[in-house]
C-alpha cells in the first residue's frame, strides 16, 4: 500500500467513525502519519496544496481549544481557507438550518461543524449533496477525536491486534467514537460505566459489528475489572458540555470511576492513561494519573492535527 496516495472510495461526508470502511480508517491512519513525518517540509510538502481554491466554513456552537484550532491549521497547511461562522448560524432562528447549509454549499467545500443535537450534523449533510460535512463534536460522536486516538495508538504499539483499551467513565460521544474505532483496527474494548450512564445498546451493537481481527467489547460493572490487565486507560469529563445542570448528580455517581494510580496499577505493565482533553483533575483523573509518564494526552492533542489533515485529503482533495 501507498499511503501517500489518497484512501480508496471517499465519503462525502463524515459525521461518525461509521462513515469510513476498516480499510479507509486504517489507511487514513497511515497517511496521517506520514503527514506527520512531513510536516517540517511546510510549503514542499507534496500536499502543501491540496486544498487550494477551497474554503472550508467552521460553525461551532460549543467552546473549543484542540478541534478548532487544529482545523484552522490543517486547512492552512494543505493550501485551503478557512471561514469562521458565527454560531448564531446553527440555531435556526434567523433561516433554516437547510437554507444555511445551502448556501454554503454554493460558496465553500465543506462545513465543520460542532453542536449539541447530533441532528443538526445530519441535517445539514443531507440538505447540501454538495456539501461535506464533518462532525466536529457532537451529543453523540466525536469522530475527529477518535482518529487522533488510534494514531497515537498505533504510534506507540506499532501493529494494535490483540491489544486492549478500557474505557472507565461516561458512555458519551468520545466513549462511542472510541467503540466505533478501536475494534475496528482489532483492538479490544473493556467499558465500565456507571448504572444510567451506559453507551447506549445500539452503539455496542454498530461498535461490534465492525470489530475486526478477534477484537471485542465487554461491559463490567467494576472499573477494576475492566481496567485488569488492559494495555490503555481511556477516560473523559463525567459532564459534558450542555449537561453542567446535571453536575452535582453526576459527580456522586461517578466517584467509583476516578482514574487513579490504584486503579492503573491494575492494567497491564507499560499501560498508558489517554484522555481527549480538556480534564477535570480531581473528578476523571487524579492530578498524579494526569502528569505521570503513563499519560500521552498531548500526544493524542498534536495528533488531532495530523488525523484531520488526513481526514480532508480523504474527503476533499
Ligand atoms: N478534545 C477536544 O475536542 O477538545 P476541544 O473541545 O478543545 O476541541
Ligand atoms: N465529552 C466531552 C468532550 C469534549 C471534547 C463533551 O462533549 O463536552
């Protein structure tokens, strides 16, 4: 395989790890590594213009350090523009969002977009055929983050077969997005949630269903069952964004779920700690988890910007 060339039959779009074959998202991998390896090259990068002559519009409606920063560089280091939107534009009030989004598509190649309903990534896709759209958070998914998350695997595995990620916290959009991706590179996943904050069925299923080279999803009860012997601990805030309401409630229930070093020191010698960032030390993650050498959070945060460089070579160029 090339990885220099573009992965075979791109998606118009990709709202969820779902939207890419096992073989595209393993490709994708590799082609952001090796993106990675370029990037001292800068402007004689082969790709310092393959997006040239695009705009690519950014809509967010959530706060965001790593996926909005990273986009903007991508954009500009593949030759591309970036047009920043005010979020007022995914409430709907002032035109429909399918009016919104078909005018852009007029305009710009793609839309990045973060929201709180998961249907409004879905509806802008479907109402622009033209348009690309790319979830950049959601409810429900977080894709981007999810590819960042397997570079860093691979990056530090080398092959990831066999291999076991447990993922102690709330079943929410990085949860599902991990669900997604891992089993399809033939790593394992091991989920311990608290009772209400489970990933939901259909994600287990989808998740399941995609697994490849023996991997599995198991669910536990204890997080120290999941975490036994697992080759990474994954976690992320137990409140996301749009829940601070439910705050109170959430940090009772899950207390059992701290990522802490009693609990690391159950996963398997070498285990790394990834977290998708930003971390709330002293709920998720103690302070002593979060900075010991087990951690490879920023490398997963450098990594967003390779993976979506990748991502927009698969999709635009
Ligand atoms: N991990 C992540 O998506 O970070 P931001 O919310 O800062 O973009
Ligand atoms: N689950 C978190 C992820 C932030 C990157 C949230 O949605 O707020």
């Amino acid at each position: 395989m090339n990885p220099s060339a573009p992965p075979a039959t791109p998606a118009k779009n990709f709202l969820s790890i779902l939207d890419l074959s096992c073989r595209d998202l393993s490709r994708l991998i590799d082609l952001a590594a090796q993106m990675k390896a370029e990037r001292r090259l800068a402007d004689q990068a082969a790709t310092a213009n393959a997006l040239k002559g695009c705009h690519v519009a950014m809509l967010f409606e959530k706060p965001s350090l790593r996926t909005r920063s990273t986009f903007e560089i991508a954009i500009r280091e593949l030759g591309g523009h970036a047009l920043d939107l005010p979020a007022q534009f995914a409430d709907g009030g002032r035109e429909p969002l399918e009016d919104v989004a078909r005018n852009l598509e007029r305009w710009v190649t793609a839309l990045v977009i973060r929201t709180y309903a998961h249907a409004k990534v879905t509806t802008f896709a479907s109402a622009a055929p033209r348009l690309h759209v790319i979830n950049a958070l959601s409810d429900q998914e977080h894709p981007c983050q999810a590819l960042a998350d397997m570079l860093t695997l691979r990056e530090r595995w080398g092959e990831c077969d066999g291999r076991t990620i447990a993922y102690v916290g709330d079943g929410n959009n990085v949860a599902t997005s991990l669900a997604h991706a891992a089993p399809r590179l033939g790593v394992s996943v091991n989920l311990a949630s608290p009772s209400g904050y489970e990933l939901p069925a259909r994600v287990i299923e989808d998740a399941t269903r995609g697994a490849r080279k023996g991997a599995r999803l198991r669910v536990f009860v204890d997080p120290r069952e999941a975490v036994a012997g697992a080759d990474a601990v994954y976690t992320d805030v137990w409140t996301s964004m749009g829940q601070e309401q439910e705050a109170a409630e959430r940090r009772l229930a899950f207390r059992p779920f701290q990522v802490g070093s009693a609990l690391m020191a159950t996963a398997a010698p070498g285990a790394f700690f990834m977290h998708c960032l930003p971390a709330r030390r002293g709920e998720e993650v103690t302070a002593e988890v979060f900075e010991s050498p087990a951690s490879v959070v920023f490398d997963q945060a450098e990594n967003r910007l390779h993976t979506q460089k990748a991502l927009l070579m698969l999709l635009l160029s």
